[in-house]
C-alpha cells in the first residue's frame, strides 16, 4: 500500500528592513553595511494567521521562525535570505536550499511583467497586494 506523500510545512516571510547602503548595489553589500538591520518581519505558518515581531532593540526572531523545519518561502528569496545570512548565519534560515521563491515561480509562469513585483503579481492574480502605505514608506 502506497503512503501518501505527507504536504512539506512552509513559512511565508517578509521582511522590512534599513540601510545606509543602496539596494540597487544588491542585498548582500546592502546588509553588510553595519549600520543595516531588520525592522520587523511578517510571518505565516502552514496558511495560519500572519503574526508580526518587530526585531530593533535587541528584540529576538520568534522562535517560531528560526526553529521552522520545513520550507521559507519568501517574494524575493534572495532578499531575505541575504538578511539572514548577515544577522543569523548558522541557522536554517541561512541555507538556501531551505528558500522557495514566489517571484521566480511567477516568472517562470509569466505572470506579471518579468519584473513580476509583488504588487503585479497580485494585480495579474486578482488578489489584493499585501503592500499597503506602511509597507511601502518603510
């Protein structure tokens, strides 16, 4: 008898974050100014609410994330994963063959332009963008 493949857990993140440096120069000079730091980050686990922690001051990342064993999916996985590499290296969230990436899956299925933002991709979708004023001033 066959077993059912069991479904992979998954948490979706997003991240705001700061720095003196120029993104247009690429996450990873971005986060390596010192000066760079995560604001807060977004999370859902397994389609479960969206909670927020708010990581300044010294503040930890919710156990709940950093111990996560199954898959991080994020936008721009390579974003994220840049932040983490620099502020929790030697963690899950530091590997990436960990990161699943919605904006190359939209790529990949033309959806949006090839620039697939978040913002087209949920304009071509016909969902709501999780971009609101806040997101986008921070």
């Amino acid at each position: 008898m066959k077993r059912a493949k069991q479904k992979e857990s998954v948490c979706v993140i997003d991240i705001e974050t700061r720095s003196p440096a120029d993104i247009k120069q690429g996450p990873a000079r971005y986060f390596a100014a010192p000066a760079a730091a995560i604001i807060c980050i977004g999370f859902a686990i397994d389609g479960g609410p969206v909670k927020t922690a708010w990581l300044l001051d010294g503040a930890p990342l919710p156990a709940a994330v950093l111990n996560h064993k199954g898959l991080y999916v994020a936008h721009n996985w390579f974003f994220e994963y840049s932040a983490f590499l620099r502020f929790y290296p030697g963690t899950r969230l530091a590997v990436p063959s960990n990161w699943l990436c919605t904006q190359a899956l939209a790529r990949r299925l033309q959806v949006g332009s090839s620039r697939a933002s978040l913002h087209e991709v949920c304009e071509a979708l016909s969902l709501t963008s999780p971009k609101n004023d806040e997101t986008k001033r921070l």
